[in-house]
C-alpha cells in the first residue's frame, strides 16, 4: 500500500514539474508576434487558450486570432496594439467578439491618442514616448490607474456646458472675447447614457500634427467632438459617418485634404470643417445632411456650383459659412426658401449673375456677406425686406445702374433696416446715394 502511495506522488510531481516547464508566451519585435493568454469564459475550463499573432498587410495591422470554438478569425486592430501585454489583448479581443465588434472605450482613446500623436508613422518601439507635445498639457492620459472619464478633456455622462462651448457661430463672428450666458435648451437627461459612457471629447489646441483613427466612431455616445485648432492632416475617415449620437463636429484649422467621402451622412446639427485643405463639388457637403444648422466649409478648396435646390436640402439651415473658396455659379432664387437662415457667407468666390430679389423674403437674415465675387445687374430694392440685417457687403462685384430708391425721396424701405450696422457697397459701377437719415449710425462704405 505504501508503495502505491510513493508512485502516485512520484507521477504528481513529474506531472508538476512538465507544467512548470513549459515554454511560455514571448512576444517578439518585428512584423509577426505569437502571444497565449487564458480565456475566462463561464461553462469554459480554464485550460484553453486563445492564440493570436499580428502581420501587417500596407498600413493595416493584422490579428490572426485562432480559437478551439471560433476557429480563425482576421481582425483589423489599430498598429500600437501589439505592443500591449498579451493579456490586455486577450481582454480587448473578447471585448471585440462580445459586443458587436466594437473596441472598448478605453481602446477607443488609446488608439485616437497614437493616432493623433504618431499618425501613419506609428511603429512599436515609440509606444509611450515621453516628450510629445500631442496632448502633453492632458492630464492622466493613457493612465492605466485613473479612470477614462478623468482624462482632460474626455466627459462621461451628462455634458455641462462650459464657456468654450458656447455657440461656435459667436466664436466665428466675433473671436474669443465674446462671453455671457446661452441659453443651451431644456434638460433632457433621459437622453443622456450612463455616467460611465463617454459623450464630449476636446482636444482643440492640443498641438497634434497626426491623423483620425477609424475607430473613434466606436465611441457609440459621443455628442461633441472637437478637433480644432490642431496640425492634423490626411482624410476624413469614412466610418465617421457612421456616429450614431453626434450633434457637433469641429475639424477647423487643420490641414486636412479630400473630399468629405461618406461625411455627409453623417446626421449632425452643426459641422465645422473651416480652414483646411478640402476639395471636390460644393454639393457633396450639402447633399445628405439634412438636420445641420450651422455648416462651415470656408477656407478650403471647394468648387462646383450651389445646388439650386439648397433650400429644400437644408430646410432647417440657420449658418452657411462658404467664404474662400472656389465656388461659382449663380444664386437661385429658391434662396429666399431659407427662412430660418441667420447668417449667409459666400465671399471671396466666383459667385455670378444677379442677386434674386427673394433675398427679401430672408426676415431672419443677420449676416449676408457676398463681396469679393462676380455678381452684375442691378441693387434690388427687396434687399430692405430683411429687417434683421446687421451686415450687408457686396463690395467688389460688377453690379451697376442706380441705388433702388422707393417711396419718393426719403427712400423709407431702406431706413426700415434699422438694425444694420454695417454697410459696404464699394468697388461697383453703382450711381446714387443713399439719404443721410439712413446712413447716421452705421459704418458704411458708399460709391
């Protein structure tokens, strides 16, 4: 009996030691990596074991991951993921599988900081550089101790507006300086996702020269995204079309190039893509986002001609930010359809023919800046239909013949304008003058 017991130890502690000397998981430098790590699943045992490596395929980075149950699957993952410890990637995969194949949060935000920080030249042994600029004044990020939500600029929950958030078309308008209380509308926290969900993310003036991760749009609650202010370059990625929940946008003052791809189907009230480096025909900006309120494609490279439809494409348009580009064509008279329209630049284009006289049915017009183009024909007298009008310029265009002048001398339509402050009319073939009642009080520039 003693015998038998002393063999069945001597096999236990054989079978002991082969465990323990079985060759672990290494992960190497280069263009493939193995790694094993267990995976914890209920009803599973503990033994098996996920495998997976990663190849680059251009500038795509590769999972091959093989699994007793699922078999082979190829996964797209972002570059620095091979360079996490095999048991975070064991993490992010079943993540991956588990929820529709999104990434986690977390992920998310490492990849958006690689991204931002590396761009396309993103290689493993500058994971985690020290002495970037790209987010160096951010608090915590890429901390694995402190939670996402307490990374500078990520907000979870519900968003409190801050004084930066204030309307983007002040900030467009006026600069900087402009401060006071908005009215942001009512509270509707049923709306909003749990604490935990990230919902704003700004980044603006974080001095980052790199690219967009296709990923971010896996930040499936995100409401506000700004970019601004920033060196990013390259394209728009198509998957940011595919944001279920976004309502703001700001990729102003960047470098980034293309045309817009799929953004525009991107359903969001107000998309800021200013100064930047964007081509192709103005109706790819304009076609398929039919909730957008205020939309700035100023300062970039866009030509082709303004839909003569726009009004019923953009029904709920309140700020139309085209200046700078190369644009032309004429303007439609379904123009006047922009009832809620409050703030209209289409300065310095190729914008031609005569201004329709429906531009007076604009009541809610603020800003209508149309100099620097090659508009002709006449001033209409429908112009002083807009009462709300604060800015009026249509200097240095080719229009000509007589300033409209109605109800007898005292020219009574134009001084119902009584909220302009702002006149500019100069470098025209215009004859005639404007009585001295309506011109007291604002800076004008005559011919």
């Amino acid at each position: 009996m003693n015998c038998l017991i002393k063999k069945v130890a001597f096999v236990l502690v054989l079978l002991v030691i082969a465990n323990l000397s079985s060759p672990q998981p290494m992960c190497q430098d280069g263009a493939a990596l193995e790694s094993e790590a267990p995976r914890c699943q209920k009803n599973e045992p503990a033994a098996t074991k996920m495998t997976f490596k990663f190849i680059s395929e251009g500038n795509k980075t590769i999972c091959q991951y093989r699994d007793p149950r699922n078999g082979n699957i190829n996964i797209e993952v972002p570059k620095f993921v091979s360079s996490l410890p095999a048991e975070r990637i064991a993490q992010e995969l079943h993540h991956y599988l588990q929820s529709n194949a999104q990434w986690s949060q977390r992920l998310v935000l490492e990849s958006l900081f690689h991204s931002l920080t590396y761009g396309v030249d993103y290689k493993p042994e500058n994971y985690d550089h020290p002495g970037f600029p790209c987010l160096g004044s951010k608090a915590h990020w890429l901390d694995s101790n402190i939670h996402i939500c307490r990374w500078e600029g990520v907000t979870c929950g519900n968003i409190h507006p801050s004084p930066k958030d204030r309307p983007r078309v002040e900030q467009k308008l006026f600069g900087e300086k402009v401060h006071g209380d908005y009215d942001w509308g009512p509270a509707e926290e049923h709306k909003w996702p749990a604490a935990q969900s990230v919902t704003k993310l700004d980044l603006s003036e974080s001095k980052c020269q790199g690219t967009l991760p296709p990923e971010l749009y896996m930040l499936t609650q995100l409401r506000r995204l700004d970019l601004s202010k920033n060196s990013l370059r390259g394209t728009i990625p198509d998957t940011y079309a595919n944001f279920p929940h976004l309502e703001f946008l700001d990729l102003s003052h960047n470098f980034f190039t293309g045309s817009p791809g799929k953004l525009g189907d991107l359903s969001v009230e107000e998309l800021w893509l200013g100064h930047n480096q964007l081509d192709g025909p103005m109706h790819l900006y304009l076609t398929r986002t039919p909730d957008v309120r205020y939309l700035d494609i100023s300062h970039n490279k866009i030509t082709g001609t303004i839909p003569s439809d726009i009004a019923q494409l953009r029904p709920n348009l309140m700020g139309f930010f085209a200046e700078y580009n190369k644009i032309s064509g004429n303007l439609a008279p379904s123009l006047g359809k922009f009832r809620q329209l409050s703030y209209l630049r289409l300065d310095h284009n190729l914008v031609e023919g005569t201004i329709p006289t429906s531009v007076g049915l604009l009541e809610n017009l603020r800003l209508f800046q149309l100099n620097n183009n090659r508009l002709n024909g006449t001033l209409p007298i429908e112009l002083t239909g807009m009462r709300q009008l604060e800015t009026l310029l249509l200097s240095v265009n080719e229009l000509s013949g007589s300033i409209p002048v109605a109800d007898g001398e005292d020219n009574l339509q134009w001084s119902n304008m009584l909220l302009l402050k702002q006149l500019d009319i100069d470098s025209n073939n215009l004859t005639g003058t404007l009585p001295p009642s309506f011109v007291l009080g604002i800076s004008s520039s005559l011919t």
